[in-house]
C-alpha cells in the first residue's frame, strides 16, 4: 500500500468518531405540574411567561409562552441573563405533551443530544397541521441548542423515522445558526421563526 493511502486508511480508523450507538427515551412536559414560572408579564404588560420544567435526568427544558405562541429549549440554556433564542412558528401553536430524547452512548453513559417535539400549528385557514421539530440539546459546557429540522407529521410518511435520522445524522455536523432542513411531504410547511 502507498504510504498516502495507508494513511488515509489509517485516518478513517482513527481519525472520524465512530458512529455512537443511538437510542430514544420519552418524558412528559406538564406545564402546569413539572415546570416552574420564573418571569411572567406584569399587569398590562400582555400575556407572556417563561418557564423551567423538568426535562430528561437533569437536563431542563426552558418554555417560553407568548402571543399564544410558544418557544422551547432544551438542555442547558446560554450562561447569564441570556434568554434562550426564540424559536417558533409565525402561526398559532402549541406544544405536545411528549418529548423523545435521542441518546448517544458515550462509554457507559448516555448522552441526550437531540430531542423531537410534536407542535400543532394553526395554519390560518382555520386548520392545523402537526410537524415534529428536531432540536439540538444544549450540553453542560457548550450552552449550544436550537432547532435542526422541521418534519411535517401531516400527510408525510414515516415522520417519527425520518425526524429520527435528522436527529442523529445532523446533530454533530450542525450549528446553531444554520439553516435548519425541512421535510414538508405533501402539506407546506408553516412559517417559522428565529429572533435572537
């Protein structure tokens, strides 16, 4: 073998991440009984609040509420009096009760890196649609965390399978910024957005 194709033999050995073993866990997001307000509008300041909940082992969900809209972050949140980005839909919408955590095993622990997050989103036309939103989760020293793909559960096949391979095909390739992938199947997406 010639040296340069014994070392790029020897880099793929060594050099990529072997692919990690991934795996699911489901938690529940019960606002009203597994979160805690820690701001909300005063009198006429409108109808806002945001919100800390219990996530997966430690690892806690930020809710932010508003405009009957919702914002959500998973994991641990920017270091300091920075609020997590808002991300949301333009439309109407809420946020289902389950959240599946995807796991990478690290040795002989388990890592949640990504999370899918069923929303209902009203469409305007007085419809809803379902997408399941793929996030990246924020880890104890990189506070890193923010929607990855978006996946219309309405009318597209195999939903719950291709937010799955977003979350592990993506989540160490992607950062936060990044313009996140859209799979809408046959049913058009609802505008999002993203406001730091």
């Amino acid at each position: 073998m010639r040296p340069a194709a014994l070392t790029a033999a020897l880099c793929l050995a060594t050099c990529l991440p072997a692919l990690a073993q991934m795996s699911s866990e489901y938690t529940q997001l019960d606002s009203r009984n597994s979160c805690t307000v820690f701001a909300q509008a005063e009198e006429g300041e409108g109808e806002w609040a945001n919100l800390v909940c219990d996530g997966w082992r430690g690892y806690p969900i930020t809710l932010q509420y508003g405009d009957a809209r919702e914002s959500v972050f998973y994991g641990y949140p920017p270091a300091g009096d920075m609020a997590p980005t808002w991300e949301s839909f333009s439309g109407f919408n809420s946020v289902g009760p389950t959240v599946e955590w995807r796991l990478e095993q690290r040795g002989d622990a388990r890592v949640p890196v990504a999370t899918i997050h069923r929303w209902t989103v009203s469409t305007g036309e007085g419809e809803e649609v379902q997408v399941l939103v793929v996030e990246k989760v924020g880890q104890p020293h990189e506070r890193d965390g923010c929607a990855m793909a978006y996946v219309m559960a309405t009318g597209n096949p195999n939903a719950n399978e291709k937010a799955r391979n977003y979350a592990d095909n993506l989540v160490h390739g992607f950062s936060c910024g990044d313009q996140p992938a859209i799979d809408a199947g046959s049913v058009p997406m609802p505008d999002f957005t993203r406001f730091e």
